[in-house]
C-alpha cells in the first residue's frame, strides 16, 4: 500500500490533514473521510490527495446527494458493494 497526504479543502484553504495508507488515491480521499467521492468538479469543498512519493496531486470532491444511487443500499467507501449486500442480507 501506498502512503498518501489527503488534505480536506474549503476552496485553497486546508481544514483537515490526514496521512492515509491506500491502495490508490481514490481509496485515500474515501477513506479519510468516510464519504462517497467522485473525480473533483469545482466545487468549494473538496479533497486533495498527494502522492509525496511520485510527486502527484489528485483532486476529489463529494458525491451530492442528486448522485447519489438511488437503489437505496449505502455503499461504505471500504466496501464492495457485493460485501455490503452480504451485509444486508444478515439483518
């Protein structure tokens, strides 16, 4: 796993810095905030994630509730949505 910087953002100020271990820097940005997040539109909050390692700066923002799925499971940004079904199911 790779070390990643993810920086919450409210426009270029930083609000939140954690260091997130991660299979990629998508999984990072999900991660350190336990939110759904999608490739960054310009929008006032976001997430900036650094690779230190290779030099690389991603961007994320969060998923609006308009984008969100409609089938009615939450999907945990650490879970497959196979998993959570399985989940489901034991309730």
């Amino acid at each position: 796993m790779q070390t990643y910087l993810v920086e919450q953002m409210e426009g270029d100020d930083v609000i939140t810095v954690r260091v997130i271990n991660a299979p990629s820097p998508f999984k990072a940005a999900a991660m350190s905030t336990d939110r759904h997040v999608t490739l960054r539109r310009w929008e006032k909050d976001w997430i900036r994630v650094t690779d230190e390692n290779r030099g690389h700066i991603f961007a994320y923002s969060f998923v609006s509730d308009a984008n969100a799925d409609n089938s009615g499971l939450a999907i945990a940004p650490n879970k497959s949505r196979k998993g959570q079904k399985a989940d489901q199911g034991r309730e």
